[in-house]
C-alpha cells in the first residue's frame, strides 16, 4: 500500500475516530486472511463493507473474486472515489451499509458472502444491529460473513446473530494492531 494512502488513513481517524475505527489501514496478512474465510465461489457476488483505502479489496480480487462480482461499500466520499479509480470495474458505492439490500437491488439474489472492516465496536448501537439485520437478511443459507476486530477477546456470541454460526477465527499479529478475523455462516 502506498504510504500516501495511509496518511490518508490517518487523517480520516484524526477527523473522526468513532466512524474510522482504526488509525492505519489493514495489513495485507489481515486482508489476505479475510478474503480466505470468505470462502468465494466463482460467479457469486462479494459485498466489502467498509473498503477504505482498498486493501482487502485487492486481496479479494487477487483471491479471484472478479471485479465485476466484487460491490464496495464505502460511507466516506473521498475513500470511494479514490476506490473507483484504483479498482476499475468494481462497483463501488458511496452510502451506508445500514441500505445494503437496497444497494444491491436485483443482486441480493447472488450474494455469497459479505466482508466487513467496518468498526462494529465503535458505530452508534443502533446502526451496527441495522447492519446485522440486514447481513442475516441478505446472505443465503450457507453465505458467509467475515468481520474482524482489533478487540482479539470478544466473544463472536456478542455479535448478537440470530441465524449465523460462528465457523473460524483466525488472529493476525502482522497488523497495526493486532486484530482476529472472525467467519460466519448463515444457517
């Protein structure tokens, strides 16, 4: 990642810590890790909550995940111009992950798996469980939900999914700071 991108990081913490969640983007070890428990099958859509600056968007894609397969949601309008320009062919959009199904329009039917850098921990209660609802609703039987925390000893129950089962977690300690990778499943 180009160290402009971080500074560019940063300052968004800076700005507006509570929303950012984090003061360096993702490493590549915790982006690679991600797009692993995403568990993609070819032809499905990927939803990526939370982009940024675009580290597990590459990750993704680098994993096969085709770009036109790939929908980055990104609340920040800067951080998601700057993820148009990067990554041609993604789609990328500018809006709150609190609409996803309306986002997705006509692919909510294709949806396999939803990655989230969001920070859970610090949005406002209300906003994270409109999120959760609409991940559960959104996902199929099977789909996937993969979201990370730098808080290594949350209990994955504290979510609060009604209808996702906890299938793996991971802790990447090449990440500034060290953050677990957690991977659900609907049932």
């Amino acid at each position: 990642m180009a160290f402009g991108d971080s500074l560019k990081f940063l300052g968004k913490y800076i700005k507006n810590p509570r929303f950012t969640g984090a003061v360096w983007p993702s490493s590549r070890f915790l982006a690679r890790k991600m797009a692993k428990f995403s568990a993609y099958r070819k032809g499905s859509v990927v939803v990526e909550l939370g982009p940024g600056t675009g580290p597990v968007t590459k990750a993704l894609l680098e994993a096969g995940v085709e770009p036109e397969n790939l929908c980055s949601i990104e609340f920040d309008p800067a951080l998601a111009a700057n993820l148009k320009e990067r990554f041609p062919g993604v789609r990328v959009v500018n809006d709150s992950a609190e609409n996803l199904s309306a986002i997705l329009g006509d692919d909510v039917s294709r949806v396999g798996a939803i990655v989230s850098s969001l920070p859970l921990l610090s949005l406002p209660k209300a906003c994270v469980e409109e999120i959760l609802r609409q991940v559960e609703s959104v996902l199929p039987a099977g789909g996937r939900f993969v979201q990370f925390t730098y808080n290594v000893n949350k209990d994955p129950k504290a979510y609060g999914f009604g209808r996702m089962r906890h299938v793996g977690a991971a802790v990447v300690v090449l990440n500034v700071p060290p953050a677990r990778v957690d991977a659900f499943e609907k049932m």
